[in-house]
C-alpha cells in the first residue's frame, strides 16, 4: 500500500525545533516503501555540494532573523524549496527591532578593561544594551545571590550564570503539542533590550574578573551597537502528494528554525538534503 505524503515546512527565527508525524492510527504495513525504512543512497548530496552549501552560509556570518546574512541565506532556501516542487507558499510577516554588533572582537566594538589592562572577552551579551564610545568606567562589585550587596547602583556588577535548567517545553519533543495553550507560549519570544549593556567571560577571565570585582577594582566596559526595524517571515509550503487536497491526504509536519540567537548554526543546510530526500512520491 503506497501512502500519500504531504510535507509543511516552516521556517522562522524561533529557537524551537519540532517534528510531528500525524497519521489516520494505521501503522506501516508489509507493503510500505523501502524508502521508508532504508537509507536511498542516490537521494544524498555529493560531498562537494554539502561543501558548497557550508561555505554559502559561512560566508556571510551568523544569520539573525532579519540581517542581510539571513535574507541572503533564506533567498538561497527559498530558490531550492520552489525548485524542489514546493507549492502553496506562504509568507507570515514578523517586525521587530533588531539589536546588533560586532561578531569580532578584533573590531574593538565590545570590550573590558581592568585597572587599564585587557580582559579577553568571550563574547557580548545580545540585547543587554550599549555604552558609548569610550564605554563606561566604574567600580566592579560581585553579586552573590545568596548574599546580595545592599546597592549596586554606579558598579559594574560581576556575577555568575548558575547552570541552566530548561522547562519540558525544551526538553520534551513534542510537549507543546501535548499540553494546553497557555504552557507554550509564543508571544513572548520577541527579542527586547533590557538597558544593561553585558559581557559574557570564560571560566579563566571570570576567574580574575571575580576577584578583581571582590576588591573593588575600576573596570572600563564597552558594547557598541546599533538597533534596526527589520521584516523576517514565517515560510510555510507543502511538498503535495499523490492525494494533495483530498479528504484522504496524509501529512508530515517539519518545522526548523531559520535562525536565532545562537553562536553557531550549521543545521540549514540539511533542508537542502530532506528535500533533495523527499523530492518523490511515497
């Protein structure tokens, strides 16, 4: 028996992954496809064009929703999606005011000085805030949330970042789906600044940063950066079947986040192969 599948892709800036296999509670029977079952050697890319696509999105950096990095790249996945045989596209348009800087140090657009000496910086803390030119000097003080200072107003503050604990909306595939409305919500997601401009630091520099913050030494901060309004879009799209638009059509739901605010992200370039996979008929 040969099953119909219907494929709707989302792309987005959200960080949230999801895969959901909807069915009419039949199970495979002997007769379904090997392709189902088995790796289709002459479905996978060719080495030099998972290279090709790597070096594509590389070149233009980190593609936060809405920079010409993710413009660029969507375009490019886009062009593949329709040429793969994607139909009924749609595009749900998002505007936010999008925070950003630097992605090299080396640029000198966020760094920490102590007592006029360096401090090698791990990264900047996205959408914390900005300073001006010449940064901001001031005593540092430690904050122990077990023992909180009694005011930390005109400090630099120094803290440590506890170890994550992630809600089973992160944790759990599919725990959205299985949970009412109110426990995954997607409102809130939209990027804002707070108005603290922050500096993340590795265990070695955070080691002396703390210190120094203990004896009150003075610190110079700096995080230059800019804000822009920019448009990024919820793509959606199906890749039809043989029953496409029948009361018996059958569908596999994909979704995958375009972009977010991570430090790396390598993942795009496996659409290019799911659809070079699903480029067929079940």
């Amino acid at each position: 028996m040969r099953r119909t599948t219907r494929l709707t892709l989302y792309l987005s800036f959200l960080l949230f992954l999801s895969t959901t296999v909807l069915y009419n509670n039949r199970c495979f029977s002997e007769s379904t496809h090997d392709d189902l079952t088995t790796v289709n050697k002459r479905f996978l890319p060719a080495p030099d064009v998972l290279q090709q696509w790597s070096a594509l999105k590389d070149e233009g950096g980190p593609a936060f929703a809405g920079s010409p990095s993710w413009k660029s790249y969507v375009a490019f996945l886009e062009k593949g999606f329709r040429e793969r045989g994607l139909i009924d596209i749609q595009k749900e348009s998002i505007t936010y005011t999008r925070w950003f800087t630097s992605d090299e140090e080396k640029r000198g657009d966020w760094s920490l000085a102590v007592d006029g000496k360096p401090v090698r910086v791990a990264s900047y803390w996205a959408y914390s805030g900005s300073t001006q030119p010449s940064g901001i000097k001031a005593p540092l003080i430690y904050y122990d949330a077990k023992h909180p200072p009694a005011s930390i107003e005109g400090k630099i503050a120094v803290f440590d970042i506890p170890p994550l604990s992630f809600p089973p909306s992160v944790t759990n595939p599919g725990y959205e789906y299985a949970s009412d409305p109110g426990t995954h919500r997607t409102d809130t997601l939209t990027p804002s600044e707070f108005g603290v401009p922050g500096l993340y630091l590795d265990r070695v520099a955070g080691k002396s940063v703390r210190q120094a913050a203990m004896e009150g030494r003075t610190a110079t901060l700096k995080l230059l950066a800019k804000r822009e309004e920019v448009q990024s879009y919820l793509f959606s799209g199906f890749l039809p079947g043989r029953n496409y638009g029948r009361e018996d059509d059958e569908m596999i739901l994909l979704i995958y986040p375009a972009e977010g605010k991570m430090i790396f992200k390598e993942n795009l370039i496996r659409w290019k192969y799911i659809f070079r996979s699903l480029d067929y008929r079940i």
